[in-house]
C-alpha cells in the first residue's frame, strides 16, 4: 500500500497565472475601464503559449522546473498583455515614462 504523504507531486502554475491574467483582463473589459478591442492585439502572440508549452516539456515535472517555468510564464505574460495594451492604446501605459512608452511602440511596431 502506498503512503500517499511519501509522494508529493510538483504542481504546475503557469496555467493559473494564464487564467489569472485573462481574469484579470475581462474584469477590465466588462467594467469598461479597457474595451474588448484589446484582444485582437493579445491574439498576435498566440506562438508565446506554444514555447510556453514546449518549455514544460523540456524542463520535466522537477520542483525546480516549476518555479522557472512560472517565472517564465509570468514575464511572458505581463509582457504580453504591456505590450498588446501600449499597442492599442497608442498612448502608452500610464503609470511608467513617456519615454519607455514610446521606446516599447517603436520596437513592437518595427517588429510587426
């Protein structure tokens, strides 16, 4: 008989920090403080969740895999949804210079 207190499982957390964003987002898309059109910007970095996947197969289920695959997963995202927002607001995200604002638009759009 195995004694479930011996085995102890990894959990993977890039999921939830996912859900937790896109929560996040419609929260801010239902109360209007952010319109729905952001999305179509989110939309273009669909590849990032396909390297997301692969770097969990490639790292294992290691409790040392887990947390650099969430650290992975949470720059990933924060820069997905700061870049899509600077994208569709033209303006810039307001709580940081209008300088890094700028820099980041010029280099996204130069990349698109």
């Amino acid at each position: 008989m195995e004694d479930i207190s011996v085995r102890k499982e990894s959990k993977d957390y890039s999921w939830a920090v996912f859900l937790i964003f896109s929560g996040i987002l419609l929260l801010l898309n239902t109360t209007k403080i952010i319109s729905w059109e952001i999305w179509s910007y989110i939309v273009r970095f669909w590849p990032i969740f396909i390297i997301l996947i692969g770097i969990r197969f490639i790292l294992g289920r290691s409790r040392i895999a887990n947390i650099f695959s969430f650290i992975i997963t949470i720059f990933l995202m924060i820069s997905v949804f700061g870049v899509s927002y600077v994208l569709y607001s033209s303006k810039g995200i307001p709580y940081i210079p209008d300088s890094v604002n700028q820099w980041i638009l010029k280099s996204i759009l130069q990349l698109i």
